[in-house]
C-alpha cells in the first residue's frame, strides 16, 4: 500500500476546511407564543415550520409552557435578541408589558411580527390575527340563538389583559347588549387557560346559578374545563355551550352534544403568514395592511364534517 505524503496530507485538510467554510447557515426566525401545551399553538407552530421550509430559514420554536408565565416569555424575547435573530413572531401574554422588549427588538434591526395577542400600544411590523372582538359577537348571537333569546348566561375569558382574551370579553358583552331578555350579572369568571380551574369556575357558576341557560368559554383551556364541567354535573344539553377553538377534546365534545357551537380560528394560517411577513419585514418590505384578519368561523354539528371545515380544522391533510 502507497504511503501518502504529508503535503498530500496537509492538502486534503485545506481542503475539507474551505469546504466546511462553504456551508451557509440558515437564518433564524424566533416564532415566540404565549404557550406550548395546548394544540392552538401545535397548529401555529406546523404553519410557522412550513413557512420555514418555504422560505430556506430555521423556526426557532420556543414559548412558556403557560399562557400566565408573562416572564417567561420576556426572558425568551431576550434570548432571541441576543442571538441576533433574522426576526420575530410574537403571541404577547400581556398586551402592555411586551411593548418595551419589542421596542428593543427593533431597535436591534430585527423586525417583530404579532401573532393571535398584540401589543398596545402596537409598534410591530404587521399584526396577524382573527377578529377577535367579532369573535366574540358571534360568540353572543349564536348563543342567543341557543338559549332562544332569553335566561341567565356566562362567560368564562381566559387571561386580564392578554389581547386577544380582552377583544373576545369585549365582543361578547357587547353582542349581548342586542338581547334584553338575556342576563349576564356578575358572572363572567376567568380560567388563567387552565382546564382545572375552568372546571371549577364553571361548577361554581353551575351551582350558584342553577337556572343558568348558556355558557362561553372563551379559549381551549376554559372549555376543555367546562366541559368536563357540564358533563360531571349531568348538564349537557341542559346548559347550552359555545367555545372559541377547537382542540380534539372540544370536537368531540361537539359531536357528542356537550357542544353545541364553536367560534374556530385559523392558527395555522396565523403561523404560516405571520412567518412569511416576518420574512417580507426582515428584507424592508412595508407591510400594508399592517393589520391583516386571519378569519373566525362559527362550526356546529350541521357543518362540522363539510370538506371546508375539516380543511379549517386539519390544514395539513391533503
């Protein structure tokens, strides 16, 4: 076997060196939501990464793991700003308190994007997100329809201050000013987007108001909660239920009559565009609108199995 000379050595390592040097690494876009455990954010999350793959950069993915843990989320951004990132998508857990670390963010020159929850005042780039304010309204009139108009309601929001759940408590009274006859008093109790204590708040609505006619629950975590709720205390058909969302537990719940309606969104479309604008800002593109409506649609068990509501529902089949 031939001996291989050290200059031939030394030149094969060149070599693979300048070769290694060719290798361009991806940009990054941070895509920052308000939590990671319920499948609203999975979906966000599979629209974000597609985009990605489309747009030849990484998805960095990463969030508190509640929608309550507000400092989490800040120290987040922080690190996205630090590494320098090509841009950021943001779903803020507090619509005030994100103002000052998006300010810093583009200050750096990275570019942020608003997701779902905006900010206020709302200096990024473009704001995706369903019309959460209409959301709610539909949320009162399909209700109203419910319970014929008339009777003793609830609302179960899901975080103060957090954008998106203000716009749909905000919707909803506001849709229910239409209907004399119904009745909302006092009971508007909210579920920090957590099944457990939307199952408490819900029994204690149920069992302080017997006579309660309807209930909204106004995210994933609430309804998740008041439905086991209302199927514990026998009350499903009874009390009639319409949820914002729609996780596997909420359809079925549908299907199954515990349900009787759901406000849904499109969180794959919110990640999906909320990238690709990222992407448009981060080149100097002005975004206009800068404020751009991701759709809400109301889903019962007449229309749940349409091809156009299972294509809402599960975006990634066919």
């Amino acid at each position: 076997m031939k001996r291989i000379g050290l200059a031939a050595v030394v030149g094969l390592c060149c070599a693979l060196i300048v070769g290694c040097g060719k290798q361009e690494t991806k940009p990054t876009i941070a895509v920052i939501p308000k939590g990671t455990s319920q499948s609203f954010w999975l979906a966000v999350k599979a629209g974000a990464e597609k985009a990605g793959a489309e747009g030849n950069v990484a998805i960095h993915w990463e969030g508190p793991t509640e929608e309550t843990d507000l400092d989490g989320q800040i120290r987040v951004v922080q690190n996205a700003i630090t590494k320098k990132v090509k841009a950021i998508v943001l779903a803020a857990c507090d619509a005030k308190s994100l103002v000052r670390y998006v300010k810093e963010a583009q200050a750096a020159g990275i570019p942020v994007v608003t997701i779902d929850s905006g900010i206020n005042p709302d200096i990024s780039k473009a704001f995706l997100a369903t019309d959460n304010v209409l959301g709610g309204a539909q949320a009162a009139d399909t209700l109203a329809s419910l319970v014929g108009e008339k009777g003793k309601v609830g609302l179960l929001p899901f975080i103060k201050g957090a954008g998106s759940s203000d716009d749909r408590e905000r919707g909803f009274i506001d849709g229910l000013s239409k209907y004399p006859d119904i009745d909302l008093g006092d009971r508007v109790l909210y579920s920090n987007s957590d099944v457990s204590i939307g199952l408490d708040k819900t029994k204690s609505m149920l069992t302080s108001t017997p006579d309660l006619a309807g209930l909204f629950a106004a995210n994933q975590g609430g309804a998740e909660g008041a439905i086991q709720a209302i199927r514990q205390m026998g009350k499903a058909g009874k009390v009639k239920l319409v949820c914002y969302d729609a996780s596997e537990a909420e359809i079925q719940a549908l299907r199954d009559g515990v349900v009787q309606a759901l406000i849904v969104q499109n969180p794959y479309r919110m990640g999906y565009e909320g990238v690709k604008t990222a992407l448009r800002a981060a080149n100097g593109e002005t975004i206009d609108p800068r404020v751009i409506d991701t759709g809400v649609t109301v889903v019962t068990a007449e229309n749940l199995d349409t091809p156009e509501i299972q294509k809402l529902l599960d975006p990634t089949k066919g």
